[in-house]
C-alpha cells in the first residue's frame, strides 16, 4: 500500500525563511539578551537563596524555603503577565517589558538553581571544609578555593539544563510585546500564511541553541576537572593535604 508523504499537496515555500531571515535573526539576538541577562541574575541570587536554605538558623532558613517552594510553584506565563500588567496597575510603576520579562524569569529560575546549588554543596563531605579551615584558610577562602571548584563540577549539568530552559521560556515574554524569537515567527507567518515554513526554522533555531549551549557545558565540565587537578598538584607538601586532614 502506497503512503503519500504529502497527503495534503501542501506547496512549501522555504524562501520566505530566506526573506525574514533578519526578523528571525534580530528574535534570536533579543532571545539570548533576554536568556542571559535573566540567568546571570538567577545565578546569583540562586546562590545567596541556597547558602540561606543552609543556615542554621531557622527562620533564615524556612524563609529560603519558602521562597523556593512558592516561585517553582507559579507558572512562567501567569508570572509574566501578573508582573507585567497587575503590578503595574496597583503600584503604579511603569515597568519596561524586558524588565518584566527578566525579573520574572530570574526569581523563578533562582528558585530551581538554589536547589541545584544545595544539592551540590552538601555533596561536598564536611571533612574537606573541616581539612581547608586547619590550614589556616579562612571561611570565605575555604569556600571559595576548596568547595566551590568541587562543587561547580557537579553543578555544571544542570545549570547548562537551567539555560536551556530560560531560553525556551523566553519564548513567554511575546504576550507582553517583545518581540523575541517566537514573536517574530509569529508576525512573520501572519504576514505570510507560511505557518509551517517559519515556526519549523524558529524549532531549527531552538534545537541548534540548545546542543551549543550543552557543547559549551561540556566543555567547562572538562576545564572545571582539570583545573581542580592542577591546583591539587600544587598543594604544599608542608601542608596537610585535605584526605590527611579529614
């Protein structure tokens, strides 16, 4: 039995990729902008939310819990325009849509990252903290020469999994006029009427960010390995290394 590929003799229309080529390319540019600006600042307040979600103190610590619990709760798109058009109608603040885009992406993501950091900090055992402090490191060096570099290897992964992510939820912020990558596919085919020519070239697009983005993670997975073993190396011999000490 014979199966037609093309059951509806669609007649494709690849050129008018060709001809909104610059749409797509400028949704890409304000994609990444918009991706990497979000997750810079969700690194770094991830980080802050995950060292909290450690204290001791219990308070602080429910606190991040709760912060965690509440913006992985929310979805991205209701998160986006309750920011976007609600606050701004009980504040009064006049927040630009980038900005609503950004904030919105940034605490929701630093919710997911915190975890990941957590996860990844008390994979460290306690002895290599304890090793670090007895050659007279400090807790700030201790942390940032002994912990960290450990624990960034194993928290590459899934940061490189969380980018991915905010690139593709970035996708959202068109409801509120930016006109990203997936604004811009969709403006082109309402011009068009080649829905299946442009939104194949923006998943084209998708996929191809995303496998750069696990090459990169790849690649500073393999870095972080090696630059930890360096640094291993040039441990003094008069001081005790951290297996001795711990």
């Amino acid at each position: 039995m014979r199966v037609d590929w093309n059951p509806t003799n669609y007649q494709f229309a690849w050129q008018v990729v060709a001809e909104y080529r610059v749409w797509l390319l400028e949704g890409v540019i304000l994609t990444l902008k918009i991706a990497l600006v979000s997750m810079a600042f969700a690194m770094v307040l991830g980080l802050v939310v995950a060292l909290l979600r450690m204290s001791p103190i219990w308070p602080v610590r429910t606190l991040a819990s709760l912060y965690i619990s509440i913006f992985r709760a929310i979805p991205p798109l209701v998160f986006i325009l309750w920011m976007y058009y609600g606050v701004t109608l009980v504040t009064g603040l006049n927040i630009e849509a980038f900005w609503s885009g950004v904030i919105c992406l940034s605490l929701q993501y630093a919710a997911w990252l915190a975890e990941i950091y957590r996860s990844g900090l008390q994979a460290i055992d306690k002895g290599q903290r304890e090793a670090a402090l007895s050659t007279g490191l400090s807790r700030t060096r201790a942390f940032a020469k002994v912990i960290w570099p450990q624990a960034w290897r194993i928290i590459i992964p899934p940061i490189a999994n969380n980018l991915v992510g905010i690139i593709k939820d970035s996708s959202l912020v068109g409801v509120i006029g930016l006109n990203e990558l997936m604004r811009q596919s969709q403006i082109a085919t309402s011009l068009t009427f080649r829905p299946f020519e442009l939104y194949t070239a923006a998943m084209v697009i998708y996929i191809v960010l995303t496998l750069a983005i696990a090459r990169i993670a790849s690649l500073l997975e393999q870095r972080a390995a090696r630059s930890l073993r360096v640094q291993t190396r040039r441990i003094p011999q008069n001081v005790p290394s951290i297996r001795t000490a711990a």
